[in-house]
C-alpha cells in the first residue's frame, strides 16, 4: 500500500476519498473554519495536507461521539495545538456531560408525559366502565 508523504498535497477529490466524506462536505467544513481552507495554485485548484486529512477524520470522531458541528468548532483547533490532549478531552468530557443532563431532563419530561397520559386513560376507562360501555 502507498503511503503519501506528509508533505505532498493532495485535491479536493482525494482528501474526500481518503476522509471518506464527500467534495461537498469538504467545501462546507471550510465554510464553517473546522478545517483550514486548502492552498491556491496556479490554475485556482486548491490543494490539502495530511493535517487537513486528520483534521477530518478527528471531526468524524468527534461527531460519532454526539458532538454538534458548533461544539467540534469549539475543540477542535484544542486537538491539534495541545500536545498533552488533556485540554481538547477535559472540554469534550464537559460538552458529554452537559449532553447527559440534557437527556436525563427529557427522559424526566417524558416519563411525566406518559404518567399523565397513562391517567387520562384511566380515567375515559372508569368513565365507559360506569356507564356499562367500552
């Protein structure tokens, strides 16, 4: 298997297939400051490096994990400035942790829900059960 040199740039095309994403989602992660925006040469095509490649392969990592787009903007320039990795996963573990609560807060408004729900069912039930009806 060939292994492209760290130094050697590589085109839109190929950053997509290696990163396994498409042109498009390139372009857009550009739009958005997660990646840097490729080099310009002479005929306006625009070429990647190895860094851009594992910048995209992190921010599908980062996105397997639950973490929005706005919230992968937040960490990660973190991952490829901190050496120690310390910093980008003390604030992934927070941004986790807010996830959590948020779900536990939902899963409480639903469990209420169906409790209330639940009740109203009881309640039409007695209500035909009085009345000899179903």
């Amino acid at each position: 298997m060939f292994v492209m040199p760290t130094n050697e740039r590589m085109r839109i095309g190929e950053l997509a297939r290696r990163a396994q994403v498409t042109p498009r989602t390139v372009r857009y992660y550009e739009s958005l400051g997660l990646i840097p925006p490729g080099e310009r040469h002479g005929t306006g095509q625009h070429f990647y490096t190895e860094d851009t490649l594992a910048r995209l392969r992190k921010i599908e990592q980062l996105k397997q994990l639950g973490l929005s787009l706005d919230e992968i903007g937040e960490v990660i320039e973190l991952y490829f400035t901190d050496p120690s990795g310390v910093r980008p996963k003390q604030k992934v573990l927070a941004i986790l942790r807010a996830h959590l609560a948020e779900v536990d807060q939902k899963i409480g408004a639903l469990e209420q829900f169906r409790a209330d729900l639940q009740a109203n069912i009881e309640r039409f039930e007695r209500w035909f059960e009085e009345r000899g009806q179903q």
